[in-house]
C-alpha cells in the first residue's frame, strides 16, 4: 500500500469514527443494561407475576379480553394484543385514547388470559429502564433523534471498513495478536485497539448494520403502510368508517385457517399503525426457529370477519425483523447475553483508545499518520 | 506484486478465520436451541476471550 493510499484511509477513519465516538459511546453504554433488561425488571420487581393456577384453567376469549381491558382503562381503546411463547397465560395489551395515538403515549399492561385481571408492567410505562432505552432509541428526539442515530451507525461502519483495511500496513511486520506491552502506553494502545478492533470486527459490523436498520424502523413501516398495505385495503378506500368493530372473539382461529404453520405475534386493531380503518391485522410468525423473527399480516375485515388478505412480505420488513435479535442479543440464552455484554464492554475500550489515540497523536509535534513505515 | 500478497494473507488469514467463527455464531442460534445455542457461544467466546487476553498484563 502506497504511504499517499494509507494517508486516504487513515483521514477516513479519524474523522468517521471521531464524529460518530460520542454517539457510539452512548448507544454502547446504554445498551448494556439493555441487553439484561429481563433480569434487570425482575430485580426491580416490575416484571408482573402471573398467577399460579391449573394448567387446565379455561381462558377467556378475545372479545371478553377486549372487555377487560376496557374495564381497566374506561376510555381508552385496545390498540394491540401481544402473545407471548414463555407466558401463554398472559397477554400484552396496549391501549391509548384512540387507535391512532402514537406508541409513546400509549399504556402498556399485562391481561391474565384466565381471569381477564390487569398486571401493571411498569417498566413498559415509564421508570429507569424506559429512559435508557429512550436514549439508546431516539435522544428523546422522535423521529430525528433516530436517523441521526442511524447516521452515526453507518458512519460507525465506515470506521470499521477503514479501520480494517489499516489493519493491514499496521500490522505487516507484527504477528496476530501482538500487543507490545514494554515499549510506551502508545504503542501498548495501538496493538490493542488493532486487536481488538479485529476480532470483535464481525459483531461490531452486524450489531451496527441491524441498529442502523432498527433505527429506519419508522421509514420501513410507513413505507409498508404505503404499498402492501395500500394495496392489501384497496377496495376499502372509500368505505365509511367504522362505529363498531365485530368481537375479537374468533381473530386467532380466523388467522390459523390461513396460515396453518404459523402462530400469533401479535393482533393490531383497527386505526393503528399496523393495521387500517376496517381491519384487524393478525400478525402471524413463522413456524420453525428461524422463520419466528418474520411476521405475515392477515387481515380480517372488521365488519365482516371475513379474511381480505394475507399479506406478502416486503424484503424490508423480512431484513427489520432478523434485525432485532441480531441486535438485542436475546436469541442464545444467557451465555450470549453475558458474550454481548463482553463484546459491547470491549467496543468501548475500541472507541476510547482510538480517541487516546488520537489525542496522544496531535500531541506529538509531527502528525504524520505514517506509523506503518516505523 | 508477489510480496505484497503473501503480505495479505500473512496478515489477514487469522482474522478471517475469527470473522468466519464469529459469523456462524451469530448465525446458529438464530437455528434452534441447544447445539446451536452452544455453537454461537464459542463462535462468540473466541473474539471475546483473544481479545481478554490482550488486555491482561503478561508476566
């Protein structure tokens, strides 16, 4: 590689990874309780207990949830029912002043699917691990605060393409994983950011690229609010609005006769954001380990109950949902969660020593960003 | 141009073979539980342990 080639790469890499350092250091400290968020409720003791009682204990149908949870919360309407494989006793209900009101403002709980009690989950609504996930999310800045965020992802990128190929003149004379301890807390912090940087490179591209992803979210879904879906209610355009919706009572069986191999993820009602005017969506995974993160929306006319469509899955939608576990780290049980906590402790030892770096490099009267030929 | 690719290989085959480990890792679990589970944690243990014992002061 010609020193003027080395110059290019090593400009690039300073300037994405001191632009987006900051950023990155926030996301990577904010996502560390994150990743244990489980355990973290149920030390907390927000994490609602369902009550222990026969397995052979009847449940209540959708209609008579729909009910009690209106009972819970006079006012309010059912914007989402969420089931859940490690608790089919429980169903997660969000409910808001109307359909349409945006997921921030809405109230989540827990229904008993036996008894049709509410279990407040208030780390759902508010508290410690809701505001660490607002920053790790958004800054609090809605929709702006994610695309940058998924701005200084991207650049995150570039850092680590950059740095990669730097890896190389860096690392000519030296052998895999050298760190030189002896010489200076330079060059002990150079051999470290390099072997570091190479080994965690994979994790650190794929929880990048899945992050910038999960950060378009928004734009995805209102793009899949625009075609599939648009598409899917066509004939409904001019239909007048609801004054009342059918009972949930049959959704789920309605949904299984369609789609066979699958089961339910969660229900959107209709007005919502996953769902339209005269629909309910039942969104439905796939039935083997891989296929669960993909979700197929079936959508059931409101009035009628009669099936208008089972949707096809968007590309986009299919790469939001790997995007998830790949990012939250929650698909390996608990070794994986402690290896992604290690993984993300060692992304900040990156980012900090490549700032020291940096610093110990504009202190040194020649900035020529030639280590390569030493 | 010869040497300058023994130079690659020389310093990118370790690497590559960590990135290929790490990869099946994050992939195998996403294919079922047990075995899978247990491949995605060496695959992840890998990276995470060479870059440990960097850190740790050698005697």
């Amino acid at each position: 590689m010609k020193s003027k080639t080395i110059r290019r790469w090593s400009f690039i890499h300073t300037w994405s990874s001191l632009i987006c350092t900051v950023f990155l250091l926030l996301l990577a400290l904010t996502g560390l309780p994150l990743i244990f968020h489980h355990e973290i409720e149920h030390l907390l003791g927000d994490a609602p207990q369902v009550r222990e009682m026969p397995a052979d204990t009847p449940r209540l149908n959708l209609a008579q949830l729909v009910e009690a949870a209106e009972k819970h919360r006079p006012g309010d309407v059912v914007q989402y029912f969420g089931f859940e494989d490690d608790e089919p006793n429980a169903v997660l209900t969000i409910m808001a002043k109307t359909a349409g009101t945006e997921p921030n403002s809405s109230h989540t709980f827990m229904l008993d699917a036996r008894t049709g009690e509410a279990l407040e989950t208030p780390s759902a609504n508010g508290g410690l691990m809701l505001f660490i996930l607002r920053l790790h999310v958004d800054m609090f800045a809605g929709l702006p605060g994610k695309l940058l965020l998924a701005f200084m992802g991207l650049l995150f990128v570039v850092a680590i393409i950059s740095g990669t190929v730097l890896y190389l003149p860096f690392m000519r004379r030296l052998q895999f994983g050298t760190v030189r301890q002896d010489k200076s807390s330079r060059l002990r912090w150079l051999d470290l950011h390099n072997l570091i940087g190479v080994v965690t490179l994979t994790w650190a591209l794929v929880v990048g690229v899945t992050g910038v992803i999960s950060a378009c979210a928004d734009l995805l879904i209102a793009a899949w609010r625009n075609d599939t879906l648009t598409a899917m209610v066509a004939p409904y355009r001019d239909a007048p609005p609801l004054t009342r919706l059918a009972p949930a009572t049959r959704l789920l069986d309605i949904a299984r006769d369609v789609a066979p191999e699958m089961n339910p993820d969660f229900i959107a009602f209709p007005g919502t954001r996953f769902s339209s005017e005269h629909h309910y969506a039942v969104f439905m995974k796939g039935g083997t380990h891989l296929t669960s993160h993909l979700l197929t929306p079936v959508l059931i006319d409101a009035s009628t109950l009669q099936v208008t469509a089972v949707g096809e899955r968007p590309w986009y939608m299919d790469a939001m949902g790997m995007s998830q576990p790949l990012h939250f780290g929650d698909y390996g049980g608990m070794p994986m969660k402690i290896l992604w906590a290690t993984l993300d402790v060692l992304t900040i030892i990156v980012l900090g020593s490549g700032v020291y770096l940096w610093v110990v490099r504009r202190r040194a009267a020649k900035p020529l960003p030639t280590e390569a030929a030493a | 141009m010869k040497p300058r690719q023994t130079n690659f290989w020389k310093v990118f085959s370790t690497p590559l073979v960590i990135a290929l480990l790490s990869a099946a890792g994050l992939f195998s679990a996403l294919l079922g539980d047990g075995i899978w589970d247990a491949l995605s944690w060496v695959g992840l243990g890998v990276p995470a342990y060479l870059a440990i014992r960097g850190l740790l002061p050698r005697n």
